[in-house]
C-alpha cells in the first residue's frame, strides 16, 4: 500500500470531532467566489491533490484555506481568490444580509437570488409575486385594481385616465410597486429583528419604493437592478421559462414586451437616480460573478468601517454600475 493511499482522508485537525475533509463541502464553499460549480470542484479536487503530496494525516483549517486560495488564483484568477479571502474574513458578520434585486419581468432575477443564495448560505428566498399574491386575497380587484394585473399590464387598471404628458403604464406600475412595498419593507424589518439574512426578488423591487437606511446597523443591505439591453437576448429569456414552467406561455409575454422594456427603462432610470447598481445579464456565469464581487465589496466595507447610524441601501452613495463583461469568466 503506497503512502498516499494509507494518508488519503485527510482529517481537519481544528475541527470537531476531526471531520474529514471534503472536496464536495469545498467546492460549495469556493462557489461563493462567482465560480460556477464545475469550476469550483476542479479547485477542490486540485487541492486535495496537493494536500496528499504532502503526505500528511491533518491539516489546520487555516492551511487548507491557504491551499485552496493559492489553487483558486492559479486556477480562476486573483479576482476569485481575492472573494475567497473576503468571504473568510466576513462568514462572522454580526448582521443580516438583505440582499434585494430588482429588474423588469423576464431578465433571469428568480435564477440569479436562488444560485446567490445557495452561494451565501441564505435560506430565505421572497419573491414579490408571492407578495403580491397575498394582498389579492386580503384586496380585491375593487379595492385595488392594480394588484390584480401582472406588471407590463398595469395601465389596464388604472382607477383614472392619465393626463397626456402622464405614461398610463408607469402610473400603474408605480401604484402596484407603492403596494407591494408595503409587504417588501415588512421583510426586511423582519430580517432586521430576527437577525436573519433574506433575498428579495421581484420587479416590484424599484429602487426609490423601499426602505433599507430606517434599520440602521442592524443589516447589511446590497440592492441592485438585474438588466438585459439587448431585446432579442431578453426576448428569448420567455421561451426558456415557457419550457421550465408549463403555466407560464411566452405568448402573454411576447405580447406585452413593448411594456416590458418600456418598465425595464423606467427602474433603470430608477436605479441610476439612487445610485444603485445595474448589472447587465448577458450571461449566467458572468453576472453571478459580479454579484458576488458587489455583496463582497459591500460586506468588506461593512468590517472594515460599520456604518454610525445607517446601513448603505436604495439611498446609497458611491454606487458604480457594475459590469459581467470585465471579469473573468467563471
């Protein structure tokens, strides 16, 4: 029997009770870099390839860190080794992550808050629409027409004509979103007392309509809005929904993506007014990345200087737009 078959489960020695190391505990940890998980097992598979050179029975969690950071530059770049030294130095963040994402319907929000927060650990996921669906059985269309309407609809329901300087479809999405707030800010107040870190996600998620600055230290909240300039790209994103959930036809959404783009412009404006982030979707791989490089920034910043009485959210400063195509990627 060869030394390294004798030596191949490694034990991490500061752990109890000893557990053995894992490539697959590994790669879910490396995945909170942005690396997509192919990637990020091919960097635990290459640090257990070292650890075994080493013919050594324990490692420390601190030298398996330090494997795994020096694979993770050479295998994906500095910028994911650089995320892996961030998350280790944050995992103990004394407050919640409130994560919220914005974005007109169909531009890839419900994928983007599932996989960042299998990344980050988070197992509260709200989508507005499940708010939504709640205040139609507490209000009903009589009361308030615009909750009954998906989005792009929103000027069919308007109680009164526009005046004619007045876009009938953003009145009625104001409306709708000034509803479905109420239920967004209940969220994060909760996330706020309880400790627990959310993702919120929803095209009622307008930058302007919800209130992160009131919670004060007590969350760390990352808001920014998911965008897809090109029409044809965006367009596309409804026959791959239409495959994925069979109650949900592309055809009401192809006939209304006039009015889809036409809100996507609206809390684009919205986000660039309150200098929140807009991440460009162009692909998958890409824009989880720079999702993970903004919560990582934000969260850093976080340790590095807590805020004196408010946390940074849909009022923020020194925010930059942020964009997939000058990373790596994953």
């Amino acid at each position: 029997m060869s030394e390294r078959t004798r030596t191949s489960q490694i034990v991490i020695s500061d752990r109890e009770p000893g557990l053995p190391f894992s490539k697959g505990l590994l790669a879910s940890q490396v995945m909170v870099t942005g690396l997509s998980p192919y990637r990020a097992y091919q960097v635990a598979e290459e640090v257990e390839i070292r650890l075994l050179e080493r013919r050594r029975a324990s490692v420390t969690s601190a030298e398996l860190a330090d494997v795994a950071i020096e694979v993770i530059a050479e295998v994906a770049g500095e910028r994911y080794a650089t995320n892996f030294v961030r998350w280790r130095e944050i995992e103990n963040l004394d407050v919640p992550l409130v994560i919220l994402i914005g974005g007109a319907t169909g531009v890839g929000k419900s994928t983007i808050a599932t996989q960042l927060a299998a990344r980050l650990g988070i197992v509260r996921v709200v989508a507005t629409d499940a708010i939504r669906e709640v205040m139609r059985a507490m209000l009903s269309s009589e009361l308030m027409p615009t909750l009954h309407v998906s989005s792009f609809q929103a000027d069919k329901a308007l109680r009164e004509p526009p005046t004619k300087m007045a876009d009938a479809l953003t009145l009625g999405f104001r409306e709708q979103t000034a509803a479905v707030s109420v239920g967004v800010n209940a969220l994060i107040e909760r996330a706020a007392a309880e400790g627990t870190s959310i993702v919120i996600e929803g095209a009622h998620i307008v930058p302007g309509f919800f209130e992160t600055d009131a919670h004060g230290d007590r969350i760390l909240a990352v808001p920014f809005v998911v965008g897809v300039d090109d029409e044809d790209r965006h367009r596309s994103h409804f026959a791959a929904r239409e495959d994925a959930i069979a109650a949900r036809p592309a055809t009401r959404y192809v006939e209304g993506f006039d009015g889809i783009r036409r809100l996507q412009r609206y809390v684009k404006s919205q986000a660039l007014a309150h200098g929140v982030p807009v991440i460009p979707n162009y692909s998958f791989d890409q824009s989880i990345a720079a999702v993970i490089d903004l919560v990582m920034e934000r969260a850093t910043a976080r340790t590095v200087a807590p805020p004196a009485g408010g946390a940074v959210g849909a009022t923020g400063t020194n925010e930059q737009r942020t964009n997939p195509k000058e990373g790596k990627t994953a």
